[in-house]
C-alpha cells in the first residue's frame, strides 16, 4: 500500500455532540495517527444539509439525512495523515452500528443507522469538495 499523506473531512453528528463524546471521538483519531488539521463547532441550516448531501438526493433517506444533520451543532473537522481517507473510514467502521467492528466509533457509540455519530469523506474527490464546504 502506498504511504501518502491526505486530508479528509470528518464530523461528528448532532447525536454524538448532544452526548458530549467529542473528545473521546478526537482522541480515536489522534491515537491512530490522523492529525486534527482544523476543527470547529458549527449549526447548520436543512438548506445547507441539503447541499452538502446532494450526493444522496435521490435516495428515499435524503430529506431525513438533512434534518438530522441541521438538528444541533455538529463538529467538523479536517483530518490528516497517511491514508487518512481509509483510515478514518476503517476507524468509523460500518454505517449501521449493529453491523461495525469492534472498537470502531460507530459500534462504540452510534445509536442507529440513522444516528451513527460520524461522517467521513470516502474518496479523494468527495474529501475535497467536502473540505471545501465547511473551510472555504
């Protein structure tokens, strides 16, 4: 595997902030060798949700995606390291918690599917543009 050195968005979601569990979630990262490059504590409008997830529109849990989000403050965070996208993505784990590894963030501390605490950029591409909405 090649060794190189990327940045990838993370947030950390209503459910998770309203728990209180974002600095045990930065901490996950930090140990496993991803910097936190940049991080702010931000409310965002459906509107917003909605464009950031636009991705998803035409799938049946679009609308409930973009509630969700813009229901409280959220963590948005640029992460860095080697592989950083893979990284973070093995660190989450899978999107239903029920269905995670163990010791991933989602099997730790994600409610649902729909309330699974974090959010990771899962290619260079979308790392990008996602970087580029929250830190323009």
């Amino acid at each position: 595997m090649s060794r190189k050195i990327e940045q990838t968005l993370s947030i950390i979601k209503p459910d998770a902030v309203e728990r209180n569990l974002v600095n045990e979630i930065k901490e996950i990262f930090l140990k496993n060798n991803l910097i936190i490059k940049d991080s702010k504590k931000i409310h965002i409008t459906k509107e917003e949700a909605a464009e950031f997830y636009k991705v998803h529109q035409s799938k049946p849990f679009y609308n409930d995606l973009c509630t969700y989000l813009s229901s409280g403050p959220i963590v948005v965070m640029i992460l860095e390291g080697e592989n950083a996208i893979l990284n973070n993505r093995k660190l989450m784990g899978s999107t239903n918690p029920k269905d995670a590894e163990e010791k991933t963030i989602r099997k730790l501390y994600g409610i649902s599917i729909d309330k699974n605490s974090v959010h990771g950029s899962d290619s260079m591409e979308n790392a990008k543009k996602e970087i580029e909405f929250f830190f323009k």
